[in-house]
C-alpha cells in the first residue's frame, strides 16, 4: 500500500492503547481505505536503554513471526505525523506511561493492521480483549537447566505474577491482579472461569470490552486497576440490556459472583 500519512492526518488517528513497544491508534475518519483499522507505532524508552535507530516497524523476529499474515500492512508515516499524534495522546496517555516511553520519531513506518473491537455489515457485538492484541501472557514455567538457584523462583511463580510485584515496587499499580496466566492455559474449566474472573476484577491493561468499537469497560493504556460495585453494576446492565448478549452465558457468572461486596 503506497500511503504515507503527514501531519495534516493525524487529527483522524486516535488513541486506543499502548503496550510497553508500541503505541496504538484508531482510525475514526472517512476515508475507505482505512476504516475498520488500527496504527501499531513503534516507541522508545524515555531512559535510553532500548533508544532504537532503525527505521522499520517491525523488529526481526516480528517479520518471522508475522510474515505470513496477509492482514497486516507497512504504511509509511512522516515525523511530522508522529510528533502530532504524539501530542494529540498526551491528555489521555496513562503519566507513567509518558514518563516511560515516547514516539519514536526515527520510524518511517508504521504497522497497518484489522481493528477486532469492530465488524463490518454494522453488526451489534460485544468484543473481550486485551489491545492490541487478545494476549493472556506467558502461560507455562521455565523449567531450564540454566536458571540459578537464586532464581528458583521463576519455576514456581509465573512471570505475570512477579511483574505485578515488581510493578506494586515501582508505583506502577496500586493493586497486584488475581489473574495467573497458568489458570487461563490450565485446560481447567474451574479454573479458566478463575482467570477470567480474576480479569473482571482487576482489568489493569489486561482486559477490555468494546461495543460496536467502543470503549465500555476497562481503562486505556493500563489504567483500570480495579473493578468496584458501580463498575460492575453499569457493566452488567448494559449485558442485560443487550438483546445480542441474552443467554451470553458469561453474564451469569458476573451476576452471581459478587465478589467486591
């Protein structure tokens, strides 16, 4: 696709969420040829410990990874429209997340890519994930021979778990989450009804749910740590109240699991 999107486009670009590598946008104009998508844009660490000077959106294992996924595009992108769209986020972008990362304006492409909180046709639909992508984390134990008996930890703890500790240290998070990656990968129903739960609870940057695009629970950029009665109250009415979310199933266990009374 031959585009390249300046400065005067980035008002039609809006911000959907970031990870810790990329910041997401939305695409909310008219134009065909972009509606129904998002904009992952590469960041760079504030501190100058990941500073990156290539030009490409996609690091080398990403290329392997996705090289077979006809869905996604490289759009060139100026540095004027990253300086806007930079700008344009700062009065939603989660502090510590400004604090941690910026644009990085050495980026003369950008990641092209379907937005999954939307369907065509105009469909009504309830979308649950974790943006950009549906990412439940790192589901198994390192059980390598080279990890230290220092570090024995890590064969009993998972990696999200020890991150939400870490992340408590750092002032990141006021909360640490119920969720385990190892309930969701479990193959345990009990236990995969726990982790989803456990993400009601405690959303963080974790879980989302968007209707016909947008946002109607959870927080961008990380922001929802916790889930409280008037939370889950508006949540569950607006399931109730959904002809297309009747016998969703779902809505059953958040009925009867009040677990913040």
């Amino acid at each position: 696709m031959e585009v390249a999107l300046g400065a005067q486009d980035a008002m039609e670009w809006s911000y959907r969420g970031e990870g810790a590598a990329n910041l997401v946008l939305f695409y909310c104009g008219r134009s065909p040829q972009f509606v129904g998508k998002v904009l992952r844009i590469q960041k760079d660490r504030a501190n100058g410990s990941e500073n990156r000077t290539g030009h490409s959106s996609l690091t080398i294992p990403e290329r392997h990874l996705w090289k077979d996924v006809k869905e996604l595009v490289c759009i060139l992108v100026s540095k004027e429209f990253l300086e806007a769209v930079e700008k344009n986020a700062l009065q939603v972008r989660p502090p510590w997340r400004i604090d941690a990362a910026k644009v990085n304006l050495l980026s003369d492409s950008a990641i092209l890519m379907s937005d999954h909180s939307t369907f065509p046709h105009g469909y009504n639909y309830l979308a649950f994930f974790r943006f950009p992508w549906t990412q439940p984390k790192c589901g198994f134990l390192p059980q390598s021979e080279f990890i230290k008996g220092s570090n024995a930890v890590k064969r009993r703890i998972s990696r999200f778990k020890m991150h939400q500790a870490l992340k408590v240290d750092q002032g990141k998070i006021s909360y640490i989450s119920g969720y385990d990656p190892l309930d969701m990968f479990s193959e345990s129903k009990d236990r995969l009804d726990k982790a989803m739960m456990d993400l009601f609870m405690t959303p963080q940057n974790n879980f989302r749910v968007f209707l016909n695009g947008s946002l109607k629970f959870g927080g961008l950029g990380g922001v929802a740590e916790a889930t409280n009665a008037k939370d889950s109250q508006e949540f569950e009415d607006g399931l109730f109240n959904s002809y297309y979310c009747k016998g969703f199933g779902y809505y059953d266990k958040l009925q009867t699991s009040k677990r913040w009374e």
